[in-house]
C-alpha cells in the first residue's frame, strides 16, 4: 500500500479494498477491486475526513445528476484542499489581472478551471467554449484528423519495415489527440512532447490519495513545477493573443464579455489549460487501452476491418469496458440522500466510474467485451448531468478514425509482449506502452470507407 498512514490490507474490511486501488500491482487489473466495493457499497472510508465510496451504476449516476453534488474544488478534500479558500491544485492558480467577475465574491487567484467550478460560473464558462466542441464542429474536423492519422502511421511503416516492435502509445495513441487539440486551440504542436509530459504529471493530481489514505499523491513537487510551467505559457499566449487576435478559442476567450466585462487573465489561462489537458490525456488513453484490447482480440480488430462502419459502436464499447477516467469525486455541499444513503454535508464521494461501467445490473456479462451490446452507450466514461464532457464528440471521433486505420493499413499485427505496463495513474487508465509488430503497413492511397 503506497502512502503514509497506510496499514496492512485486510480483505474483509472494504476499506481496504478501496485502499488496494492505490497499489501499482492492482493497476492492470482493477475491475475485481471495484465489484468488491460495489457489493459492499456505501463504503464508507475511516480517515479524519467523512469519505463515502460508490461503484455501482445507479448509485454513481444519481450523485452525477444532483445539483447539491459539488465539483468545486476549492472545497474538495480529494485534491487535499482544506476549505473553502483553499485554492491549491493542478487546476488552480495563475496570475491576477483586470477583468469583469463571473463570481465576484471569490478571490480571483483562487478559482479552479470551470470543470472544478459549479453554477454559475461553470455555465458561464462552459459556454463560452462549448460552440468550439459542439459535434458539428468536431465533424470539420474529420479531413484533419484523417490526414495526421495517415501520417503517423505512415511513420509506422518505417519502423515495420526494420522488423522492429513498435511502441503504438508513441506512435499514435499519444501525438494524435495533443497535435489535434493543439491545433483547435491554435497553438504550436511543435512541441507536443512538451506538454505532454506535463499534463501527463498533474493528471496525478487527481488520483484519490488525500481521500483514500489522507496524504497527497506521490510526485507534489514535480506537479507543482509542471502546472506552473503550463500556466506560465499559457500566460505569455494570453499576451500575445491579446496583443494580436487570431480566430482561435483563447482569442474568442479574451474578447468574451459574458457580464458586460472581460475575463481575468486566470479565467482565460485555466480555460485553455483545462481544454489542452482533459482534450488529449482522455483520449491518449482511450486510444492506448482500445489498441491493447483490440490486439488481444484479432477476430474484433479483422471484423472492423471488413465493416468500419461499425467503429462507432465499438468505441462505445471500449469506452465502456475500459474508462479512460476512472475515478470522479463530488463534495456534498448540503445533506443529502444516495440511494436511502444519508450523506452529510461536507462529505465526498468517490465514484469508481470504472465500475459503474461494469455493474451487471446495467450491463449483461459486464466484463466481457461485446461490441454488438445495446446498453453499451449507458457508460459512465463520458459522466453525467452539469459536468458531461464537453468534448465527447471530439474525443469518439479521433478514436474511431484511429481505429479504422490501424485496422485497415497496419497488416497483422500482433502485440510483442505478454502484458504492457500500465500508466502510474490511477484516474486516467491505460497502457503505458503497447509494444506491437506487424508484418508491415498498406499505403494511404486505400479508400477510408466509411
Ligand atoms: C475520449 C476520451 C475522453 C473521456 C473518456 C473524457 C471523460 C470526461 C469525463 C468523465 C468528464 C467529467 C468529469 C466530471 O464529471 O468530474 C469530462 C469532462 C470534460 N472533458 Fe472530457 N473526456 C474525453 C475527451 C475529451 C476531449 C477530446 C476534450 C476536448 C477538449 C474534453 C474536454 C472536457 C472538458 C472541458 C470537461 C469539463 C466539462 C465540464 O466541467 O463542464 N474531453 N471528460
């Protein structure tokens, strides 16, 4: 068990079973670790903090759909926040500069981006860029998409053709979704391993230590010096946009006057961090966990060869059966009731999403991958209610456009090592690597067909 204050496991107290999540060796497979919890849910947590744990479907979904179910960081004791005022965490901080208030009873350096906000200030940021991530918008998109995918495993060719394994997580699953997000936010891919690495770091931030064991996740420093290397480009970007608008989403950003008046700087710089890190790490993982699962299962990967038609259906499945995001928590800002469960104010709840997703009451053989299911779209992968991801129709797209490609250009491939190491996060699932072969890779001539 990692962290301070952690004792020795005991299997029959469903405490620690939530604990055991935290273990790297659970990593790979987490799925058991959550049906436990599931059928000892409410699980309520014994550390100095009230922490109540849900991992069914219903459960998850009644807290996702309540209003008096926070998001509002500043209060959340999973990012080991102490209080109201209490602003420190990946999504927080930046500079303070003039602009008009969404919420001005708050200190602006204080505020957290708008996923970590509640109404009214997530509505008003919220949908400032939602016109940018509507599925119209991703759907212009497509030729883009379809070309940097070309390109990549174009890339793969070379490597193939030496008779080397290749890694699919660096070749593809990860510079596709930074290269595509970049390019709607309108900033330079050039440096896409740049930010990579550091989103990658304060996705830690969220795994659910301080709620789980009462310390904060390993790596706080490292976190601490990525997030404020991304606010401070993020700034300099803000400068320069203001200086010279371009028809991108900050500049729109930087003109909005949803009060009458101006965004601070803050608003501005954790709107786009938000955009850059929650638009590329999901859909990294999706990507990654999809190939992996797809490779494990040749008959899948050859049925979507011969009918990409279908991809849509089994990206919905894997998003499913493999939940990018694992983990979200809410904060019950008054009392309330789960399922005739009491819940008090102040408390938080964790929702295992990953196991809302295989709860067998939703989900016929919920641990099986069946890609014709017809519940498969009732996933939680995406959340729920106020906070449902904004960039849903974006993320699918890219996975599906990879996948099909992969399936088409890329001739038998075959993953090069039993089981690849997963990611150190807990929140964020997925392969690490996915070493592959393959006997080699069509050209991009071949129609898309679909
Ligand atoms: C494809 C993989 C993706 C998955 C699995 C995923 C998952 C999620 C989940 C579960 C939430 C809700 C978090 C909560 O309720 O606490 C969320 C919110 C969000 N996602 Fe995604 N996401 C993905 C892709 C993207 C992409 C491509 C973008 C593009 C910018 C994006 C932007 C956002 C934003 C801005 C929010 C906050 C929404 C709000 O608070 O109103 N996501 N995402």
């Amino acid at each position: 068990m990692s962290g301070p204050g952690a004792q020795a496991p005991d299997a029959s107290r469903p405490a620690d079973t939530v604990r055991r999540i935290l273990d790297p060796g659970s990593r790979p497979h987490p799925y058991a670790l959550y049906d436990q919890v599931r059928a000892a849910e409410p699980v309520w947590m014994d550390g100095a903090h009230p922490v109540v744990v849900f991992a069914s479907h219903a459960a998850c979904a009644s807290v996702l759909r309540d209003p008096r179910a926070s998001n509002d960081r500043r209060h959340a004791l999973m990012y080991g926040c102490q209080g109201p005022g209490s602003g420190a965490g990946a999504e927080a901080g930046g500079d303070e500069s003039a602009g008009g208030a969404v919420d001005a009873a708050t200190p602006r350096a204080e505020l957290p981006s708008f996923l970590f906000a509640d109404p009214p200030r997530h509505t008003v940021l919220r949908r400032l860029v939602a016109p940018d991530f509507t599925r119209d918008a991703a759907r212009r998109l497509t030729g883009m998409i379809k070309d940097l995918v070309d390109d990549l495993i174009d890339d793969m060719a070379e490597q193939f053709a030496r008779g080397a394994a290749l890694d699919a997580v660096g070749a593809l699953a990860s510079p596709l979704p930074v290269t595509v997000i970049c390019h709607v936010l309108g900033i330079d891919t050039g440096e896409r391993g740049w930010y990579r690495t550091r989103s990658s770091l304060l996705g830690r931030a969220v795994d659910p230590y301080p709620a789980f064991v009462g310390a904060p996740a390993p790596g706080a420093a490292e976190r601490e010096r990525a997030e404020a290397e991304l606010t401070a480009f993020f700034t300099e970007l803000a400068h320069a946009r203001r200086a010279e608008p371009k028809d991108d989403v900050m500049s729109r950003l930087l003109a909005a006057r949803p009060d009458g008046r101006p965004l601070s700087d803050t608003e501005v710089v954790t709107t786009c961090r938000l955009l850059l890190n929650a638009g590329h790490e999901t859909t990294v993982n999706l990507i990654a966990g999809g190939l992996h699962v797809l490779l494990l299962r040749p008959k899948t990967l050859a049925a979507l060869r011969e009918a990409p038609s279908t991809a849509g259906q089994l990206v919905e499945e894997l998003l499913r059966f493999e939940a990018p995001l694992q983990i979200v928590h809410r904060h019950a800002r008054e009392d309330m009731e789960v399922l005739g469960t009491r819940i008090r104010r102040g408390t938080t709840m964790v929702l295992l999403l990953g196991g809302a997703n295989r709860d067998a009451e939703v989900f016929s053989c919920p641990h099986h991958l069946r890609t014709e299911r017809a519940e498969a779209g009732r996933h939680l992968s995406f959340g729920l209610g106020a906070h449902y991801c904004l960039g849903a129709p974006l993320g699918r797209l890219e996975a599906e456009l990879a996948f099909v490609r992969f399936a088409q250009r890329v001739v038998e491939p075959r993953l090069a090592v039993e089981e690849p190491p997963f990611r150190p996060h807990v929140v964020l699932r997925g392969p690490e690597t996915v070493p592959v072969h393959a006997a080699r890779v069509l050209g991009r001539d071949l129609p898309w067909g679909r």
